[in-house]
C-alpha cells in the first residue's frame, strides 16, 4: 500500500529552525520501515532573506515572511514552530485550528498560562499529532543511560546535572527576545529546560525543588544594528535596554523515587559553549556523560569489590539506541552530533503521524507544561529565598 505522502513547513528559520529544516530532509534517510514520501513545502521566517536562504539551502518550494499563510495551505500537514518562546502560543493554536500537526520547540512557552492553553488546544484536536523538541532525550548516550539504568544500576540516589553556555558572557552579545521576560525565563528556560526534561526522563518525576538562587551579571545590552539570529554578534547600536532575566539559575530538587538531585544552567560560563553534562549515582554503580564528547559516557557498574572498580568510558555505537540505521555510516566509533539528534526527532514525529510505530514518540505538549511548572517553581523558590516547593501532579499523568 503507497501511503499518502506528508507535507512539511517549518515557521523559524533562524538558529534552531536551520536544525528543523535540515531534520526533515535527513528523516527519511532513517531506519525502516521507509517514510511516505515528504514534501518540502515552505520555510517562514519574518525576516524574507533568512527565509529564503533557508528555502535554497535545504530545498524547500517556497520561502514566506507571514506564518498565517500555511493555515489555508491544503498541501501542508505537518508544522514546526521555531520562534521565540512567546511566540509559540499564538501561531500553534492558529496551525492547530487549521487542522495541522505541530512539533513546537522547548520551552514550550513563556508562562505557565500560554501553557496550558496550548495543551487545552492540542487535546481539543485529538486526531492531530502535537509535540515538543526535546531533542536531548534522542542522545544516543542519553539514551543508553536510561537503559543502564533500569536494567543494571538500581535506584538512583543523586542526579547532579548542569546545562553551562557562553553565549551571554560577552556584553556585546546583542538584546534578543533570549533576554526579555520574567525572573526563569533567561538560563533557566532556555537551556535549564533541557536539563530539567533529561532528569524526569532519566530518574522519573520531581516532586519539590528547593534552594534556588539567580544571578544577572550582564544587566543591559544595545540592539543590534542589522539582521542577527541565535547568540551571532553583530554591530551594536545605541538603544540600550536591561537585561530582565536570569544569566545564571541553581537549585535541589527532590525525585518521587527518593533520589535528590542538584541542578545549575548558566548562558555566561566562559569557554564552555554547549556544556550539558550529568553525573548520576546509584546503588549498582553510576554514569557520567557530557555533552562536549557526545558519543563517550563513563560507566561503574557490576562491581567486585577487588580494589579494580573503576569507571570505564563507553562509546555510543551500534550497540545502543538510535546509531544502527541512524547514522548513514552506521559503524562503530563513527559517532554522531547535534544534528542528527535533529533527523531522529523530525523522523520520529513523521512516524507519529503516518501511523508507524518505531522511534519513542516526541515528547507531548503535556511533558512541555511539566518542563514549565518545575521552571515556576525553581522562579517562585528563588523569589522566597530558596524555600521549598512542591511541585503539583505531571499534568499528563
Ligand atoms: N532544541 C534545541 O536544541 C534548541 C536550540 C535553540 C533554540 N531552540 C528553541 O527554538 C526557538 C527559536 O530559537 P532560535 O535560537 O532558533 O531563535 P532565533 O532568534 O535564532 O530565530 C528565530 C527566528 O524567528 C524569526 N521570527 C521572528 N518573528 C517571527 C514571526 N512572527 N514569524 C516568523 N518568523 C519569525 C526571526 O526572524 C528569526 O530568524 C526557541 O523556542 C528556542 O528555545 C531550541
């Protein structure tokens, strides 16, 4: 049976929607079964040159500047939405009243309240598939942590996780929608939404955070003269304004299974451009994986106790989640980065909607609210002076 092929557009063309771009032409290179075939319908991007550019370069039929455009359009089925995070909530309940299916990127919005209406508009269409980017959850070692887990290692007694940019560091980095929004909504959302998703998915739910502190280093920066996307310097010019949110956010948390964790996101960590990195301890042995050297972890495990237990590090191979037939030299050593991490997601929410089962689906609008009561409550702990929160039920569970 042919299956009907599958029309995708990607609204956002800047850092991130570069990645969702490039993710659905490497899908259907992925695993078996094979995809319907995929038409590359449409890149939007406010900015016409960016749009275009990315139209050109990752062979989309047609680049637009107005997202509303895609609603009418009977040829797309399939939306990302890769703007800025206060964005999300407007154009995916447009897309989803248009009766498309919507991958949107983490966080999933700006508050809490856009949020939940965005799980409201997701379960008010059933028959569409809806998801969040992510995309960490499909490292490779990622991944093959959570098996070790559940099979070998035993309870989990600390998660300790830290997500350390520098894209903040400088001064010069320009004003971007990045720096604007409420106390959370700078590290902590931005890149502490990775780190927190990754320590439900590897020890299972928060149930209160406690001792958060934030700190703004940089307080203002000047506007950017031209075009400039993601964390890309460019000639500054004189409209200055602050700096509304967190450069730096710590906190504990406390896990159901009685595990505790410590958590700490930072955009001004110097030299450290995309350091996402985890230890976890637990009874049988412990994991250590940074995202620096992607494809290594460190693994303790059956111990004997002959004065020879030690760590050995473990490449990510054909071995584990994701490299056999992900990878188009799927061989070992070979390794993988980033962007492939793309092409698993963008396959693994085509596969979602062509009805194959394959791939763990894309995280639900549910696990983006989630993502966004644990920020809540990291926010309202920092602004009571570390008290404790508790965190209310997984709004999916
Ligand atoms: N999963 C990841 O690893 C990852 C990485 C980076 C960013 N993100 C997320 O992706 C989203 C976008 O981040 P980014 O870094 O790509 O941002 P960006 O600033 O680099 O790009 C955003 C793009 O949106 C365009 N834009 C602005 N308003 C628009 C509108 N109304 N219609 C169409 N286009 C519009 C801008 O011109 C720009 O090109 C954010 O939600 C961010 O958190 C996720």
């Amino acid at each position: 049976m042919t299956r009907p092929s599958i029309g995708v557009a990607v609204i956002g063309a800047g850092m991130a929607g570069r990645a969702h771009c490039a993710g659905y032409r490497t899908a259907p290179t992925l695993f078996d079964p094979p995809l319907p075939p995929i038409r590359y319908v449409a890149v939007v991007d406010a900015n016409e040159a960016v749009a275009q550019d990315a139209a050109t370069r990752y062979g989309y039929d047609r680049a637009g500047t107005d997202w509303h455009e895609l609603l009418d359009d009977d040829t797309v089925d399939v939306v990302s939405v890769v703007v800025a995070n206060h964005l999300h909530r407007e154009v995916v309940e447009a897309l989803l009243a248009a009766g498309k299916h919507v991958l949107c990127e983490k966080p999933l919005a700006n508050s809490m309240a856009d949020a939940e209406a965005m799980v409201a508009a997701a379960a008010a269409h059933p028959g569409q598939v809806t998801g969040t980017g992510f995309v960490y959850r499909r490292q490779p070692a990622v991944a093959a942590t959570k098996e070790l887990l559940a099979e070998r290692l035993g309870a989990v007694s600390h998660f300790n996780g830290r997500y350390w940019c520098d894209y903040a560091a400088s001064p010069l980095t320009p004003m971007s929608w990045r720096y604007q929004g409420g106390p959370g909504t700078g590290a902590l959302a931005d890149i502490g939404s990775h780190l927190i998703d990754l320590s439900e998915f590897l020890c299972g739910p928060v149930v209160s955070v406690g001792g958060a502190a934030f700190a703004t280093m940089v307080t203002e920066r000047a506007e950017a003269l031209g075009t400039t996307y993601g964390h890309a310097r460019a000639e500054l010019s004189d409209v200055v304004h602050p700096v509304e949110n967190d450069d730096v956010a710590t906190f504990t948390a406390s896990f159901a299974s009685g595990a505790v964790g410590t958590f700490s996101a930072s955009r001004v960590a110097p030299g450290l451009a995309n350091s996402l990195a985890f230890d976890i301890m637990a009874q049988r042995g412990s994991v250590r994986w940074d995202m620096d050297r992607p494809a290594e972890f460190s693994v303790l495990s059956d111990l004997v106790g002959d004065g020879y237990d030690g760590s050995r590090t473990v490449l990510a191979g054909p071995a584990h989640p994701y490299i056999r037939g992900g990878l188009p030299m799927d061989f070992p050593g070979c390794s993988y980065g980033v962007s492939d991490l793309f092409g698993y997601q963008a396959r693994a929410f085509l596969e979602q909607v062509a009805g194959i089962e394959g791939l763990p689906p894309v995280a639900p609008f549910a696990d983006g609210l989630r993502d966004l009561q644990i920020i809540d409550a990291v926010a309202r702990s920092a602004a009571a002076g570390g008290a404790t929160v508790t965190l209310p039920e997984h709004p999916g569970h």
